[in-house]
C-alpha cells in the first residue's frame, strides 16, 4: 500500500512538473526572472522605509502634438509591511520652479537632453510634490495603448457623466491651415460625445475618452480627465488579470510582448518578481495584498494670475511647499483612517 502511494505521489509530482516547465522557461527565459533569487534576495531592489515608489507616466506619442508631454502622472507606492498598493494621481498642470514650467513637460525636457533622461528627471520633479523618493518609472505611449485595449477585445467603463467634446485634435492636422477661410480651424478638430451609462470601448474609443479635455462643465477639467484615466487603467487591469486565468503560454507569450512594445521603464522584471513574491506571501500568512486609490484634490493647489507665469493656466500648493500633500500621502500610504480629514477645506482660487 505505502508503495502504492509513493508511485502514484511520483506520477503526480512528474505531471505536475510537465505541465508547468512551459511556464516556468517563459518566467525564466522571456521574463528573465530566476524564481529562486525572487525567493531569497531583495538585494537588487531599491526600497525606502520598507516602501517602494514607481512613478507611470502616460504620453501621446504618435502624431500628437507635444507627444513626449505627460497626459497623466501617477505615482504607485507598494508598502512591503502592509501589503498594500496605493496609487496616487498626480495633477499635470502643477508648477515647477526648477523647470519654469507644469511639471508634465519634466519627461519632455530630460528626454530632449539624452535618451532616458525623462526618467530621471521626471522622478526628480515628482519626488518634490509627494515627500518621498521615487526609485522606479515607466512611461506608456498612449498612441499604442489603443492596440493592447483591442488585443484584450475591448473593455467596459462606467461614464460618471454625459459630455461632449466639440474641439477634440484631429492628429496630424495640428498646423492644416483649412483652406484659409476658417479663422477657427474648425478642419483641427473633431466632436466626441460620451453618454452616462456603461459602455464597451475599443482601444481608439477609449483613448477618445481619456485624451479628451474640451468638454463644456465638469468634464473638461484636468481632475476629471485623470479620474478618466484611472477608469481605463482599472479596467485594462481587470482584463489582464482575466485573460491571466487562462493559463495559456500562447497568450501569455503575445500579451507580454504587447506590453513591452508600449512601456519604457527602468525596472526590470526580476525587481517586480520581488515585490509579487512579498505580495504572495503575504497573502499565504493571511495578510491580502490591498489596493487602494487617492486623488490630489485641487483643495491642495490654487490657480495663480496667469501674467505670473507666462500666461499659463498652472497649480500652485496653498501651503507653497507641498507639506500638507506630504502628510496626506504618508496617511494613505500607511493605512492610517481619516485622510480625507487632511484635505484642505478651501482652496484660495
């Protein structure tokens, strides 16, 4: 009997062994992760207080105009104590003083430099404004976001609010002239409308819906079009994760590809192996890896006479030096209750 189940413990580990070596060569082949220095080492993850910061940056790309700019900026904090993912959006239209300019311009200027350059100094600006450290970023080119949203075969959002766009950029048609006789340009631009409700968007649709910052209302401000943002993200995320559960190598394979086609970064994927590994057995001794979202209101800025800077519509933190932004993110990141207690009641616009 004892032999009995050894054979058929031996079978069962051979199987086993069979059906996951595929994966496990695309881990270690393709992904270039060695699961064994996941397990044993952090060594070649920098971290700060346990913690450990990735600024994503999302750019137009393609035939855009300004097509290094930044259209979003979030800051992404893992916290290896209490196995917790807090995201952070980060308003576009902030100023800098370094720069002379919005801080969504940083990975413009640091690229135009040097190649990488963007990186570093966007790191450097954001760093400022959240109080920490950023040791890691990636930037997304939206131009090619569309391709991996279509590739997923499209993903459902909640529209908080019906809107309608009437001077959505026509790319490539930045400069047309139309004809002469349209002192508006009106040939520039298209209309997009968006109606309350759920939708299924394809990969153009849904960059129509985050791109878009025209709209009479709510609409049209920069914090409701990062709120949009978000929502793509969420549910590009939420189609991964589906598509994940079908164990499929072939799709695994093509999906990953994608992904590396769009993202510039600066961590490798043995690095992110470390901080899933964390996650993972977290969650094996009862501790779930949480996820949690938070907003810079604009109670945190207000808008300055635009003569002050170069015409510009820009932010500026209502304490100047961004402390009361540091203490809100440090209560998020920590897990502490009542943030929201920390938001300004009033901003001075």
């Amino acid at each position: 009997m004892k032999y009995k189940i050894t054979i058929v413990f031996l079978v069962v580990v051979i199987l086993l062994y069979f059906l996951a070596k595929p994966y496990l060569t695309f881990i270690n082949r393709t992904l270039k992760v060695s699961i064994l220095k996941a397990l044993i080492s952090h060594d070649s993850l920098k971290t700060f207080d346990n913690q450990v910061n990735m600024l994503i940056l999302g750019i137009p790309g393609g035939e855009y105009q300004g097509p290094n700019l930044s259209d979003s900026i979030t800051v992404a904090n893992y916290n290896f104590t209490n196995n917790q993912i807090t995201t952070f959006s980060i308003p576009r239209d902030i100023w800098s003083d370094t720069l002379r300019d919005k801080i969504n311009s940083a990975y413009a200027y640091g690229e135009a430099k040097a190649v990488g350059g963007g990186l570093k100094l966007a790191k450097a600006e954001v760093s400022t404004i959240i109080g920490q450290p950023i040791q890691y970023a990636a930037v997304i080119d939206f131009s090619k976001f569309e391709k991996i949203i279509d590739f997923l075969g499209g993903i459902q959002i909640e529209v908080d609010r019906s809107f309608t766009d009437k001077k959505f950029p026509i790319p490539g048609k930045e400069d047309d002239e139309c004809g002469g006789n349209d002192p508006d340009f009106k040939c520039r631009y298209e209309t997009i409308t968006f109606n309350k409700g759920t939708m299924v968007m394809d990969g153009k649709t849904a960059l129509k819906f985050v791109r878009s910052r025209n709209a009479v209302g709510t609409e049209g401000s920069d914090f409701a079009r990062e709120n949009r943002q978000q929502k793509v993200i969420d549910a590009v995320e939420k189609k991964i994760v589906q598509q994940l559960k079908n164990l499929s190598l072939k799709n695994l394979d093509a999906l990953y590809q994608q992904f590396n086609q769009l993202v510039k970064r600066d961590i490798n994927n043995q690095q992110l192996a470390i901080i899933a590994k964390n996650a993972l057995v977290k969650k094996l001794i009862g501790k779930d890896l949480k996820r949690k979202q938070a907003t810079l209101s604009e109670n945190f800025f207000y808008v300055p006479a635009y003569y002050e800077y170069d015409g510009k519509y820009v932010l500026i933190p209502d304490d100047e030096d961004f402390a009361k932004v540091h203490q809100y993110i440090n209560c998020q990141i920590t897990d502490m209750v009542h943030c929201e207690n920390l938001i300004p009641k009033d901003n001075n616009q």
